[in-house]
C-alpha cells in the first residue's frame, strides 16, 4: 500500500540538496559505548558489529538493527542518532558494519555491494543464535535500504523466524535508476564524494591484502564506470548492468511476507520515488511518500512533536508499531 506521509519540514531547508547536507554534517552526539562483536563469513572474511545493550535491557527485549548506506559505516550520523535514541528507551542497537567498513576495517578481502544480503543474513543469524528469544527490528539507510529488503524478499515466508519487521528509508532499490541520477551535472558532489571513498578502500584493500593483484583507478570516474571496470567484474557479474538488475531488491519486495514499511522522498536527489510504482505490492508492505526531505533529510520543524530530527523520531514510532 502506498500512501502520502505528512512531513512539516524546516522552512530554511525546504531544497532537497540542503536537507541532504545538512542532514549528514549535523552530528554533535557521541554515541553510547559499545562491544564490538565480529561476525565471520563463508568465504573467509569477518565484518564487524558495533552493539550497545542498555543496563537494563532483558534477553526478550527488543534489538534493532541499523544497517548503514553507501561508504558509511557505524559512525554514520543517522545510526549513532538512533543509538542516541533507543538506549534511554532500554532497547539493544546493532550498528552493522558492511565489509572494510568501521571497526571492521582490514578485516575482509571481499569489498561490499549493493547485493550482498546474504552478509546482513549472516550477522541476524549471529544475533539470533546469542539471544534467541529476543524480536529483531531491522532498519537499512540509503544502500543499507536495498540490503535489508531484498533480504526480507529472498526470505520470504521465513523471514517472520528471524525478523520483527524491517524499515527501508530512502533505499535505492531500481540500482541504475539511482547510479544515473548520481551521474547528473546537478548531482556531481555527491558523485565525486562517493567516488573518492570507494576508490581509496580499492586502493586499501590492494596493499592490504598482498595477494590481491595490484590495482590502479583513475582519478575521475563515474560511478557506473567504476561499477563497470570494478565492481561487476571483481564481484562476478557480466557488467555493471547485470550487477543492477541482480542487485536491485524492487524485484523481490513483491515476495516480501514481514511487516515492512519504506520510506521515499518525492526531492530525493539520487533516489527515484517512483521506483516501486509499477510493482504489486503485498499487504505486508506500507510504502510512504513525503513530499520533501531530500535523501535521508527530512529534517523537520523544531516546534513541532517530532523536532528537528523528524526521521528518528518517526523511526521510534515505527520500532514500537511493530
């Protein structure tokens, strides 16, 4: 069911590129300690989660997983809020890491992709054998939206043995879709930004790991050239396209049987909103639309009940719906 969410956003940061920005550079909280527990992988590699466990937090409580997006990694803004925000409520946080990222950096030969669901499998299972009495709330942010619902779709009718409910927010599930919004003029500096982060980890991850052949990247790539001479190759796709369409969850969130609610902006600027509009959604699906917020903005009113941070506070909500 796709539906339009009210969302009274900040008058100042109406335009989509600021509540992007803003969004992202606006972090002045430390977030609560944690232990890092490492989740090892079938081909080898480890990836690392970052859990913080309230003092009081009880083995059938809650625990939320929050899966980060494209070169982010535990420290992103949007995880260490909600860290900031479920640890007072007494609910366990898990801040995933994708492989190279975080506190798991140097720890995987493999880099991370756009598909690699299987690695959020991995570590819900990790969680699951520990504490398996207690509900999973799994949450993904831009890249980390893709992930966590391509997951619930490959899952299927399983995924209630596993998973509470999942939340999407601003997930790029039509992957060339998002890739040739980034390669617009308009949107460059997210292009570069992102582009300069992968390639210095290529780079990383090459001396690191001396049987890795040596690796040279231009300076200035597009991204979908990058995924055409790196990553689809690297990872066992034909090409960048093939690595879309296998990687691209709006073709499995029809298979989806948990509770799940995903969340677009109509100003995303990398993100289309209409990306799921030619699919059947299940009734296990709600898909909101907000009319601004940028990509993973939304940064709303301070006088209104959900603050400036209008997001975490409806993310809270969604946590306690389910």
């Amino acid at each position: 069911m796709s539906q339009e969410l009210p969302f009274d956003p900040f008058p100042l940061f109406t335009d989509p590129h600021k509540q992007t920005i803003i969004n992202s550079l606006c972090n002045f909280l430390w977030a609560p300690s944690s232990e890092t527990k490492l989740v090892h992988l079938a081909d080898g590699d480890k990836l690392a989660l970052e859990v913080t466990t309230p003092w009081n937090w009880k083995p059938t409580d809650i625990t939320v997983l929050l899966v980060h997006g494209l070169c982010g990694s535990h420290q992103s803004p949007n995880l260490v809020r909600m860290v900031k925000k479920l640890e007072p409520m007494g609910i366990r946080s898990v801040r995933y890491n994708m492989r190279n990222c975080g506190s798991g950096k140097g720890l995987a030969k493999n880099i991370y992709h756009s598909g690699r669901s299987e690695d959020v499998f991995a570590a819900i299972k990790c969680l699951h054998i520990e504490q398996p009495e207690s509900p999973i709330v799994l949450i993904g942010f831009s890249l980390g939206g893709n992930l966590v619902l391509k997951l619930a779709g490959e899952l299927g009718g399983l995924g209630g043995h596993f998973l509470k409910g999942v939340i999407a927010v601003s997930p790029p599930v039509d992957l060339y879709s998002s890739v040739q919004m980034l390669g617009d003029p308009s949107n460059a500096m997210y292009e570069r930004y992102f582009y300069k982060l992968l390639r210095a980890d290529v780079h990383y991850r090459h001396r690191k790991f001396k049987d890795l052949p040596p690796v040279r990247l231009p300076r200035n790539l597009k991204l979908y050239e990058f995924d055409q001479l790196y990553t689809a190759p690297t990872c066992g796709f034909r090409d960048a396209d093939d690595y879309y369409n296998k990687c691209s969850a709006a073709h499995v969130v029809p298979d989806i049987e948990l509770p799940t609610k995903i969340l677009l902006s109509e100003d995303d600027p990398i993100i289309s909103c209409r990306s799921l509009d030619q699919f059947q959604l299940p009734s296990s699906v709600d898909l909101f639309k907000t009319k601004k917020g940028g990509h993973m903005g939304y940064l709303g009113n301070p006088a209104t009940d959900k603050g400036f941070y209008w997001l975490d506070a409806l993310l809270v909500d969604w946590i306690l719906d389910f």
